[in-house]
C-alpha cells in the first residue's frame, strides 16, 4: 500500500502568464533604455531612465514566482505534510493537522490576498472565524485549507479529491516516527546569506563598484559631445556615438551584477553547491572591475 504521496498545483497558466508579463517587461525596459540613449541629456533622458526602471523592478519578483511555482509541491506520508514553494518551506507532523476541508465548505468569508496573480496566489490574511490563514497556491479556486493549532495554510493541489483521500489514508494508517515541525521564511534564508561574511563582501564590491561606474559614466557624459565604444580587429577605433550611449556598460553591469545574485542565491541554498554561489558573486565583482577598466579605455 502506498504510504507517501506527491502532489502539485496547477501549473501550465501560472508559468504563462508569468512568462509573458516577464517577456513584455523586459522588452519594454530595454526599449526605453534604448530610446532614452537617444536623447540629450536632460528630460526626456531621465523620463524614459526612469520608466526602464519601473518595467525593470518587478521581472525579478515574476521570475521567482515562476520558478516557485514550477518546483512547488505538497508532500503527505503516514510522518507529516510538507508544504514547499520557493524559498518557503513547511513541515507539519500529521498529529498536529487538526482537519482538511473545502475552503468553499467554510462558514467563514475567507479572503485572498491582495498582491496575486494567475499562478501566485500567496502570502498571510487574517480570518475573522479562522485566524492567520497562509495561502501556498496558484489559483483561487478549488482551494483546500489545512487546519494546525498555530495556522491555517491553503492549498491548491491539481486534484483536491485525491488530495483528501491520501488524508485519510495517512492517518488511518498510523504515524511511524513524527517529523520534526520545522518553518522557513525566504526572510530568513536572506538573512542567512547575509551573515556569512564572504557572501555578503562579494555582494557589497559587486554593488559598491557597480554604482561607481553609473556615478563616474554619469559625472563624464556632460564633458563631452561623443565618445567611441569600442575598437576594429586592427585597433582602429570605432565611430564615436552620442556619449549618453556609453550609460551602456553600468546598465551591462548592473544587469550582470542582479544575474549573478539571483544565481548565487539558487546555489546557496544547498551546502554542497554553495562554492558555486562564491564563484557566482565573486565573478560578478569582477565583472564589474572589468568594465570599470573598459569605461578608463574609452574615456
């Protein structure tokens, strides 16, 4: 008899309309940065900077989402229940799940979060009847709530039915050895990163010599009209452009300095792949030296 089961939410609508908002943000970044490079500096400059910024800011935030939804999973055995998503981990021993029921079958007017969309249904609201309820889900709708003394967490399994059977069958079956309880808060794991002290060095040369190249490229365009970007194989250089054009190595490093982060922060999550997150925030450091030396050639 099968004594553990896997299940996971809705998926396929989630990653699509993810993908796409991330696919159009990106584009329309990149559009105004390259509409801004255009532009004298004043204004108009500032105004389309400021807008690639704004549709920049949230593709991080969507792109986590994504992943999160695409490794999220509801594991139930005979010990516990176990709720992943992202970043955001919960083990629940089974004694302490009071009751699993329909969110529709509720007497209480349970409320969604504000901040969601198709395939992120997430985040804590307070319920009059019900207290603290957290919602780990990708759709509003069915939604199955897991009852503990401390909380009540919402769930969307892809089949809710087969969901509650396996229930059933784990806690008639008996538990062999309580898994531990045990919460974790991407708030936490940051703060984890941030205490060890190689990470967070790499992660503030990184961000300190990212924002010299910005400074020093910014204080530099206004002292002249054009300025070369690069060279031929014979090393002539190339035909000068508009010197606000040469904002492109701290927009590159800046682009190269968050990729780094956000793959460092994949890596180092687990102990044996966490020299790979070193080698990642190390080379994005370096990275920035490099266009740093490639900004001097120019100038």
């Amino acid at each position: 008899m099968k004594d553990s089961f896997r299940f996971h939410p809705p998926r396929n609508k989630g990653l699509i309309v993810n993908g796409a908002a991330a696919l159009i943000l990106s584009a329309g970044s990149a559009a105004s940065i390259m509409l801004g490079l255009n532009q004298q500096i004043g204004a108009y400059f500032i105004l389309f900077l400021i807008i690639s910024l704004l549709l920049a800011a949230p593709v991080p935030l969507i792109l986590y989402r994504a992943y999160a939804l695409m490794h999220a999973r509801y594991l139930l055995d005979r010990d516990g229940l176990r709720l992943r998503w992202g970043l955001r981990a919960e083990d629940i021993p089974l004694l302490e799940v009071e009751w699993v029921r329909y969110s529709g079958d509720m007497a209480a007017d349970l409320r969604l979060p504000r901040l969601r969309w198709p395939g992120a249904v997430l985040g804590t609201v307070q319920c009059r009847d019900l207290g603290p309820v957290e919602f780990m889900a990708s759709t509003a709708e069915p939604i199955l709530l897991i009852a503990t003394p401390q909380k009540v967490y919402a769930i969307s399994p892809e089949d809710p039915e087969a969901f509650i059977r396996a229930y059933r069958l784990t806690t008639e079956m008996g538990s062999l050895a309580h898994i531990p309880p045990a919460s974790v808060l991407p708030a936490a794991y940051l703060a984890q990163v941030w205490s060890d002290a190689l990470a967070r060095g790499f992660l503030i040369v990184g961000f300190v010599l990212s924002l010299l190249i910005f400074i020093g490229i910014s204080l530099e365009i206004p002292t002249r009209p054009a300025a070369s970007l690069g060279f031929y194989p014979n090393g002539e250089p190339l035909p000068p452009v508009p010197a606000e054009q040469m904002l492109l190595l701290p927009i590159l490093g800046a682009f190269f300095y968050l990729s780094d982060l956000a793959a460092g922060l994949f890596f180092y999550r687990k102990a044996n792949a966490q020299k790979i997150a070193y080698l990642l925030w190390g080379s994005g450091a370096l990275t920035q030296i490099l266009l740093i030396a490639a900004a001097i050639m120019i100038l």
